[in-house]
C-alpha cells in the first residue's frame, strides 16, 4: 500500500500528541522520520515501566517491514506514536483485552497503516478524516478524531459496541496510552466482562474479536450469559461501525 498521509500527526513539547493542520506535504522518506536526538520511544518504555495494567511489548518486525509502516503513516519517531510503530509490533493490554497497533506482529497482524486504509482513508497519501489506532476485544474501536468524527481534533474518540456510537474520551494519543497502561480498566469494562474471561481471551488471535448474540447493544442477559462467538475484528468494524 502507498502512504497514509499521517504527517498530520505529531508530539507537542511535554509528549502530548497533536495534530498539525498544516497544508498536506510530501511524502517523507525513512530517514526523515527516525528522530535519533529527541526520539519518543523512551517516553514509552518508561509509561509501561510504571504501568499498573499487564501490559506486553511486541517486538517489531524486520527492518524493512516496520520501516514501510513508519514512512506509511508518515509520523515520526518522536512522537509516541511513531515510536510504537517503528519500535514495536504492537502492544497488548490486560492479557490481550486491548491491543494498540504497531507495525505488526504474528500475535496482532495489523500495523497501524493496513488496519486504516480502506476505512480511514482509501487513496494512498490523502490525509485521514479518523485514525484507528486500537480496540479491545469486545468489538470497541478507538481513533484519533482528524475532524471527521466530529468531536476534536486530536482526541481519541471509542466506538461502544454498547452504544454504537463514537463517543469522545477527551484523551490526546499520550493521554490514551497512559490510561490503558495505569487506568482501571476493570471499572471500565465492568459490564463486559464475564468470570475467567482472561481464559477465553489469551486463545483470541489479534485479528479476531467477539461477537455476543444477542449484541451488547441491545436488551438481553448479562454479559456473561449471552453467547459469544470469534469472528474476525475486519467483521466486527463492518457489522459495529460499519452498519453492516
């Protein structure tokens, strides 16, 4: 695939992720996008360190394949996202309930690039209305809003598989790591999760969620007595998002 027109995207001076509203620029090469001086992977290898969530750290894969997903998305590596692109596969949170995009691993096989083409954007170097940058495994999706979810600008908005709408978390990207890494996520999702779902969950292949019948999103049993079923997450984001 070309590239995402990601450029947009970028870390203010205290590590907060911003948008640039700057007009569309080219594309830059590799070298351009690996910030050696003030890089932001640091930043987030210290977030996981004082994490209070199990958090898991995918390696990358090789030179050439994380280097086509960094110039793909056009951040740098100064930005935390950047960094966990170029830097890692992905990471997992919570035994896999989360899973925030990299550049891909055998374990989460989506890099931030491929998941978002041909539903953020559909012609390689336009610049994304939306960036999809994780979900859980309940069919929730989160994105950085780039003014077409109608939120603001470089928030992290979610998509409730609950409510089947996007929703705005008020969270920039750093925000949003920092919570899924320390934030309680128990209480978060206390109305999705059933008895020894970490079970169920470690079986779950990175390309995959659940699907419960009847949906979250409408009246029914508790959580832990619908039926819930693996389907692959692409299905999940065209059924729950999608409308179809």
């Amino acid at each position: 695939m070309g590239g995402a027109g990601f450029a947009n995207i970028e870390r203010d001076a205290g590590g907060r992720q911003k948008l640039n509203r700057s007009p569309e620029r080219a594309m830059k090469e590799l070298y351009e996008l690996i910030d050696r001086e003030d890089p932001g992977w640091p930043l987030v290898q210290q977030w996981v360190k004082e994490a209070r969530n199990r958090v898991e750290v995918l390696p990358p894969p090789d030179d050439v394949k994380r280097g086509q997903a960094l110039v793909a998305t056009q951040v740098t590596t100064r930005s935390p996202m950047g960094a966990i692109i170029y830097e890692s596969g992905g990471i997992l949170v919570d035994d896999g309930w989360l899973r925030i995009l990299g550049s891909g691993h055998p374990r989460l096989p989506r890099s931030v690039a491929n998941w978002n083409f041909g539903r953020s954007f559909s012609v390689p170097g336009a610049r994304p209305e939306f960036v999809l940058v994780a979900d859980d495994v309940v069919g929730g999706f989160f994105a950085i809003d780039g003014g077409g979810l109608g939120f603001e600008r470089g928030k992290v908005c979610y998509f409730a598989p609950d409510a089947m709408e996007w929703e705005n978390t008020e969270k920039g990207y750093s925000d949003f790591l920092i919570w899924c890494f320390q934030g309680d996520l128990g209480m978060y999702y206390e109305n999705a999760r059933w008895p020894n779902w970490q079970e169920e969950i470690r079986e779950l292949k990175g390309d995959q969620a659940l699907s419960f019948l009847p949906s979250l999103s409408e009246p029914g049993p508790p959580t832990p007595e619908r039926m819930r079923q693996r389907i692959s997450v692409a299905e999940i984001y065209s059924l729950h998002v999608l409308g179809g």
